[in-house]
C-alpha cells in the first residue's frame, strides 16, 4: 500500500470519529473506500473507469488515448461481439450490437429467443476507444467480458411474463426485451442513498443528479484527477450495495472472467502491460477480487458456452430505447449528447471517429496522432482527490445568450404546437430558469432547470396538441436521435429485400411511411416485388408493410396493389429475420413448419398454415406436407372446439383446388375421409356435452353434409351419418333444433312435421320462454342446411308475431351476434329468402298474408259421367297432342273411347298429378 493517500486516511479517520462518536463502521467504510482508489491506481495496467454514456469519460477518454496512445485497448463488452465492430462505420449512431439465439439448447424453453444488445452512442467513451483502436495501425482492440451465452448462463431469473407492448413508445422498443450489457453501471443499489443524495442535491431523478455533481464537476479535470473520482464513486456505490448475494456474485465473476482473459492475452501476445489500457465501468474498476491485476490469483474456470446458436448483428438503436432500457430520465442521453459537442467545443479535444463513419463529417485523411507523452516509470501516483474534495464547486457564469436562445426557440416550438404562447413567456421561461437554480444552488441554469421553467410557464394545465412542453424541450435539446444501421452492415436477407424491392424507387432505408404504388397489370416484372410485400406482412410488425389496395386469396392473382411502406423503421425486425434465414422465403417456411408441428397446434392452425403456404409461396409441396400434419393432428383431438375453424378452411381449400388443379391432391382427399368419420364419431358427444357449443356442433354437421359426396365417392358409408344422428339425444333447445335440421336435411323428417313441431312449441306456455334458444339453433342450421333458409324466416317471423316483448327483447342481442359474426354466410341467405317472401312495397304490407299460412287445399280428382268429355277431346285433338308431347307420349290415338274413361275412372290419382303439373300447383 503507498503512501499518497495517507494525509486522506487521516481525515476521513477524524471525519469517522466525529460523525460516529468513534471508530466503526463507518471509519471501515472511509478507509476502505480509499485503499480501493489507491490498489486500482497502483495498478500496472492502467484502468480507465467510465460510466456509460458520459460526455465527461468520452472527452477524458479521447485526450488520454491521443496521450499515452496503448498498443492494446481491453474493453468491457462480450467477447464474441468482436467481429461486428468494423460495420460500426456503415451505420448511423446510436446502434446496437446484438446476439441472438432462437435455436436454445441449455437454456428454460420459456427465455426463447435470446437477445443481448449493447448500445453505443457517439458520445460515449467506449465509442472513442473502438474508433482509436479500430483506426490507429498497430494497435489491437480486445473484448474481454462474458460471452452472450454466459450472461444468460449466470442469470437465475425466472420466466419473466410477456410484456406489454402497449405500455411503450414505438422508439422505446427498439430494443425489444433484449438483456442490455453497458459499461459503467454507475447508479447507487442502495435505495436509500439514492433517494439521500436526490433530496440533499434537490434533483428530481439519478440523471438530473449525475449531470450537476460528477458531469460538470469531471467535464474540465485533469487525466489523474477524472481516475481517481470515478474509482471514489464506484466503490462508494459497491461497498453500500445492499446484500443482493446473487447480484454480487455475478459482478465479481464478470471481473474474475476479464482479469482471466486480460492474463491470457498479454501471456500469449507479450504485450506490456504499461502499453495497454482497460476500460471498464468504475463499478467494476473498485474491484476487490483475488484475481485483480496482472499480478491476480488464477484458478477461476471459465465454463464452456451452450450449444445454442448464436447469430449477431448490428441494429438501430436510439436514445429513447437506451432510456427506457437502462432506466435513464427521459431526455437525459439526448442532453448528454449536446453537453458532449460542448465539452469539445470548449476544451479542444478532438473526438476519434470510424473512418467513413455515416452521418459524421467527412474526413480527406485520417489524423495523425501526435508523439506519446513520455510517462515516468517510476514515479508513484500523487494523491488528487483530497484536493478535489476540498475544493469549492466552481460557479459557472451565466451563460445569458445560450438562456435566451432556449428561451425564444422553446416559445417558438410550442407555437407550432398549438399553445397560445408570445414573448412574454420566453421572458417568464428566462427568468423562472435562473430563478429555479438560484433555489437549488446553481449559478447557472442546466437544461433540467430551463424544461421545469418552460413547463411551468408555458405548458399551465393544458396540452394542446401531440406533444407535452417536457418533450418540446427534449426535442429542442437534440432530440431522440435514432440511429441507422447501413447497407453494408445488414444481414444478407436484408439486403436482399433492398435488392428486390428496387424496382419500386422508394428509399426503404429511410424511417417513416412511404406509399408504393403497384400497376401489375401494366408491369408484370413488379408482381415479384408484390410477392415479397405479402410475405413481409406476414413475418413483420403491424406497419411495417400495410396493404391499402389490394388482397391475397387462393388462386388469385394481382393486378393493382397499393401499400404503405415502413421498413426503416422496423429495420430492427427486418434485421433479426435474418438470423432466422439467408431468404425471406426460408424464414417464412421455417415459421410455417414450426406454427404446424408445435405441441399445442390444432388441426385449424395447421390447415391454416396449409392455406397461407399456398397464398405466399405457391409451394405444393410444402402444403401437401403441412397437409398431412393436419390429419394427424385431427386423428388425435378430442373436442370439437376447432370444427367451425377446420370447416371454413377446408371450404376454400376445397373450393381452389378444384378450380385450380386437375385432380384434388391426395391429402386432403384423405383429410375428408378421415374428418367425415372423425366428426360423426365424436357427433352423439358434442350434442350431450355442455361444453360444446351449437357453432362447433352446427360446424359438424356443416363439414359432414357439405363434403357428403365428395366422403362417399372415396369410398365413405352414408350409415356412418345415419347412425350418428339416431344415436344423438340432445337436451338443450338449440342442438335439439339442430338435430331436427340435420333430420330434415336426411329425409327422416318432413318440412310439414318440422313447422307441426315448431307450432306445438309456440302453443306450449311451458315451452314457450325457450323458444328464442330453438330459433338460435335454427338460425345455426342454416350451415349445414341452407336449404332451410324459407324455414328460418318464416320461425323468425312467428316469433316476432307471437312471443311476448319480455322474452322476445332479451333475445334480439344474442340474435344480432350471432348474425354479426356469420355475416358472409347466413345473412345473404336469410336477406334473399325474405326478399322473395316479404312484399316489396310497404303499401302491400297490410293486405299481405304469409304465405305459409296461405296453402291451397288439395284438388281432388273430378269424375266426369256422360260422353261431354270425349266430346270435347275430339273436337280439339290439338290439345292433347300438345300434353302428350310435354309428358313424352308419342303414340297414336286410339280407336275406341271408352277405354280412356274406364282408366280414368280406374286410377284418379293421375289425373290429380296431371292437373298439378299443368297448373303449377
């Protein structure tokens, strides 16, 4: 232990004695807090403690790399991450480096997929030592923490729920529920210290806190003075971190696993350790493990990695996803941005930059870095922290012009906001801000202070328009900046999407919405773009590709089309498509084969999977395999709650196949002679069973009689059918109607004992308050029966005739429903039948009768006596020609009469039948 810091041990001992009334804990805690700057300065290979996205380390972090420039940057960021930091310079920051795995092995099923991201802004310090390294020849960049796989192998958290997708902004997102990995973890875990040091420092929240008393303070230090407070801070914060044992042992392993890789690779490499420089979090720089330093303890083994496949790749980030994900304040990374370009501004450091880095300035050469300062060997390190803790804080001069600017621009965005805002108000902001400071002792107002006052003076108690006051200042200060991830740096799906898409000249890349316009029919080379489109809305987010024009149904093609176009926005999901995938077309088969073959997937799902491989990719193939897993899943249920489901979609299966293929293919063949006997297996069930409701049960008898035919000529028995509907004895009044229908609809039962029933129903008091659930059941009929749609109305109109306001009202909303969601196929039925039933004008409406009330009596057979008749008949000969020739009768007159009258007189019935066939009766 040297002696720099022995005249600080001092006092921090008297400061012990006399806050505590003698030595104890507290002098523990002081002298500790101290023997840990002391051990991390001391140390050979110099550490470089910084917190993340601190405009403070980024400017330290550049003027110390421009100084001692190390042959070898050690960095805290997951070792596998490596190979993706060259494509920093194809992106636009802030972006994030992602792995990700959907294929677990090792891990809870319940953590798929695995995502890691670590962000990276420009005015971050971890950015100024990737670009040095990256860009400065003869220098070697290593990444020494966790791999990816090992943040998840040391975590022991439970399966977290979904999250609510609702509850965060489409910017906050960006990073989904990925795991974050950032240096600098600099926030106390002590809850009370936190909520200590925001009353004494009257700051509402930890950023606000952060920018007054270390950003501002550290902004101008010098390079040993910005060390030695950070490693102040972050044993401050380790040593009152609560006894999270699990949390604990997970930092102190990420330090063995570092200083075990450090080791490692100045052992292989022969690298000195005065030529390298470690940048971790000052959190984890204040360590006190054994295997600290060059000179550490080994002995700790790294455990291998999971079989998990890992993919990794670069995607957008932005400030408000960084906020959201590390739990910053709002704003606070936007303000660090712009505290950023004014410390460079100020102290004339210049930042390291990626060498064609998008969105920076373009540079003709790289700059040449000046010699190294010569350090002492041998010189111990002097003691700069007593003097900075004895120090009075520096009061900054107001800086009235850049006040005022924020005043008059702030007064001006919130005019194009729609508040009623004048100059008046950029005075009461100006004032209110230096007056808000005065209260919380600052000479100068921070950009925390100057969004209180405009909010105070502007906003009031109304919001007129989208956006609030608070998020005018943040936008004001910088904005949510949302980074870009280039062309070059994305996963090859993602270029081929550009690629195929170009015809359309939009500039995808771009966030925000923009339209493309589709005339196939005068451009067929766009149908493939058409293709693609429909593919990318299935495997996309809502938004990202929105059909305006247009559709995709079996066996139909485009012609005109119009979409809305987001994929810069949503480059993030486009990205992770591609871990999946090297073509969209192999991403969309793997979901389909993985949507069909899932444990809980019912014979509905897969035959819906069946249907959307043949829209999207036309494969015959992969249908008729999906096809055959939608048999086997229907051999093996067991309920019928999927039966409506199963009968629609086989319906339009059916319906394309026949009109586009010369013969049906061999598995749905099979799916209908296996469901026509499946269903009436389980029919007599589903009738008695309180679960299964009348839709599920009418979707039975749906399937069974519309695919009657096509079941008996592959070889199906009708008796099946027969013996299902005898054995069925239903209680409840709707699958009792629906048993009757599918009765009728067998010719077990006639329409006239139908409607004798339906009338002893109406006729029954007892009965009667039941009777709305009968028409339920009818109406429900009407899907394996339309042929009793005239029968549904007229049981519709009696009820509406004959039952009481008090049971007929109650069942109006169930009746509605019910029409509402079989819309497409009852209502056109009913509305066609009562159309041809119910006069067309409402004058008739009084004078009309009904017109099952309104049967003709049969005609009975008339006898005729005398010779009248044959009289008749030979005076018009022509007459019965014309009959003989309707009914088919080519043969010559008779010769005698007579004969015609005994048969006549012999069978009347004849007679009866010719009158109504002639009469239409």
């Amino acid at each position: 232990m040297s002696g720099a810091f022995e005249a600080l041990r001092g006092q921090l001992q008297e400061a012990a004695a006399a806050f505590a009334d003698g030595p104890g804990a507290l002098e523990g805690i002081l002298l500790g807090l101290v023997d840990d700057v002391d051990r991390a300065v001391r140390e050979p290979l110099e550490i470089f403690p910084v917190c993340h996205h601190s405009p403070a380390s980024a400017v330290s972090m550049a003027r110390r790399l421009r100084e001692k420039q190390p042959k070898v940057v050690y960095l805290e960021l997951c070792e596998d991450m490596a190979p993706l930091l060259t494509e920093l310079r194809n992106c636009r920051l802030p972006v994030a480096v992602q792995a990700f795995a959907t294929d677990v092995k090792g891990f809870p099923a319940e953590w798929a997929p695995l995502s890691v991201v670590a962000p990276i802004t420009e005015a971050s310090a971890e950015y100024q030592a990737i670009a040095y390294a990256l860009d400065t020849p003869g220098v070697e960049l290593v990444l020494v923490d966790r791999s990816a796989d090992h943040v998840f192998q040391w975590d022991e958290r439970e399966p977290s729920p979904e999250p609510d997708a609702a509850s965060a902004e489409e910017e906050a997102a960006l990073h989904g529920d990925a795991v974050g990995v950032e240096i600098g973890d600099l926030r106390p875990r002590f809850t009370e210290l936190e909520e200590h040091l925001l009353r004494h420092g009257r700051v509402r929240h930890w950023s606000e806190w952060w920018h007054q008393y270390v950003e501002l303070t550290l902004g101008d230090s010098d390079h040993d003075t910005y060390r030695q407070v950070m490693f102040l801070i972050g044993s401050l914060f380790r040593r009152l971190a609560p006894g999270d044992t699990r949390r604990v042992r997970v930092d102190e392993d990420r330090e063995r696993y570092m200083w075990t890789r450090m080791r490692e690779h100045l052992a292989a490499s022969g690298a000195d350790p005065a030529d390298c420089l470690y940048v971790c979090g000052a959190f984890h720089a204040a360590s006190r493990v054994a295997e600290f330093g060059v000179e550490g303890t080994d002995g700790f083994e790294i455990s291998p990695r999971s079989a998990s496949t890992w993919q990794y790749g670069l995607i957008p980030s932005s400030h408000a996803s960084i906020e959201a994900q590390f739990g910053l304040a709002g704003g606070s990374v936007s303000i660090a941005a712009t505290e950023w370009a004014k410390n460079l501004k100020r102290t004339k450091v210049k930042q390291f930059q990626l060498d064609g880095q998008v969105g920076g300035p373009k540079r003709k050469k790289p700059a040449e870095l000046p010699a190294p300062a010569s350090d002492p060997v041998a010189v111990d390190p002097s003691d700069q922290l007593s003097g900075f803790l004895q120090r009075p804080p520096v009061l900054d001069r107001l800086d009235e012009a850049e006040l005022l600017g924020w005043s008059v621009e702030i007064v001006r965005a919130a005019r194009r906001n729609g508040y009623l805002s004048s100059t008046a108000d950029a005075i009461a902001v100006f004032e209110t801000s230096i007056l808000l400071a005065g209260l919380r002792d600052r000479a100068k107002p921070t950009p925390y202070d100057f969004q209180d006052a405009a909010v105070t003076c502007i906003e009031k108690d109304v919001v007129p328009g989208r956006r609030d006051v608070r998020r005018l200042v943040e936008i004001m200060m910088g904005g949510d900046r949302i980074g870009q991830v280039g062309y070059d740096a994305l996963p090859p799906l993602a270029r081929d999407v550009h690629d195929r898409l170009e015809p359309l000249n939009l500039k995808l890349q771009q966030r925000g919405v923009q339209r493309a316009l589709l005339d196939i029919a005068s451009r067929p080379e766009l149908e493939p773009c058409s293709d693609l489109l429909w593919m990318l809305r299935y495997l996309m987010p809502h938004g990202a590709a929105r059909p305006i024009m247009g559709e995709r149904r079996l066996g139909e093609r485009p012609i005109q089309e119009s979409w809305d176009l987001a994929l810069g926005t949503h480059q993030r999901a486009l990205i992770e498509l591609g871990y999946e995938g090297v073509s969209i077309e192999q991403v969309l088969e793997q979901r389909l084969r993985r949507a069909a073959y899932h444990p809980q997937a019912t014979a509905a799902k897969v035959l819906e999977a069946v249907e959307d491989a043949t829209r999207y990719l036309r494969s015959a193939r992969l249908a008729g395999e999906l096809g055959a897993r939608a048999l086997e899943v229907l051999a093996t249920e067991r309920t019928v709650d999927g039966a409506p489901e199963v009968l629609r979609r086989v319906r339009r299966l059916l319906a394309h196949y026949r009109t586009s293929e010369p013969v049906l293919p061999r598995w749905i063949e099979d799916f209908v002679k296996t469901g026509y006997a499946h269903y009436c297996t389980l029919l007599p069930a589903a009738f008695t069973d309180e679960e299964a409701g009348v839709e599920q049960v009418a979707a039975m008898l749906g399937f069974l009689f519309s695919m009657e035919a096509l079941a008996l000529s592959l070889g199906c028995d009708r008796t099946q059918l027969e013996l299902a509907i005898a054995g069925s004895h239903p209680q409840e009044p709707s699958k009792v109607a629906l048993l009757w229908a599918a009765q009728v609809q067998l010719g077990h039962l006639s329409r006239a004992d139908l409607r004798e029933r339906c009338a002893g129903l109406l006729a029954n008091p007892l009965v009667l308050p039941a009777y709305p659930r009968y028409l339920s059941g009818f109406v429900h009929a009407l899907e394996p029966a339309p042929g009793l749609a005239d029968f549904v109305v007229e049981a519709v109109s009696n009820a509406f005739a004959e039952l009481p306001d008090r049971l007929l009202l109650p069942w109006l909303p169930t009746l509605i429903t019910t029409l509402r969601s079989r819309g497409a196929e009852l209502v056109p039925l009913l509305v066609r039948e009562a159309g041809r039933l119910f006069p067309g004008r409402l004058a008739a409406l009084d004078e009309w009768v009904p017109p099952w009330k309104n049967q003709p009596e049969p005609v009975a057979a008339r006898r005729t006596t005398g010779g009248s008749g044959l009289a008749l008949l030979a005076a018009h000969p022509a007459t019965c020609d014309a009959v003989a020739d309707l009914l088919g009768c080519d043969e010559p007159w008779g010769s005698t009469a007579p004969t015609g009258l005994t048969l006549l007189e012999r069978h009347p019935d004849t007679a009866a039948a010719l009158e109504g066939v002639l009469t239409g009766v």
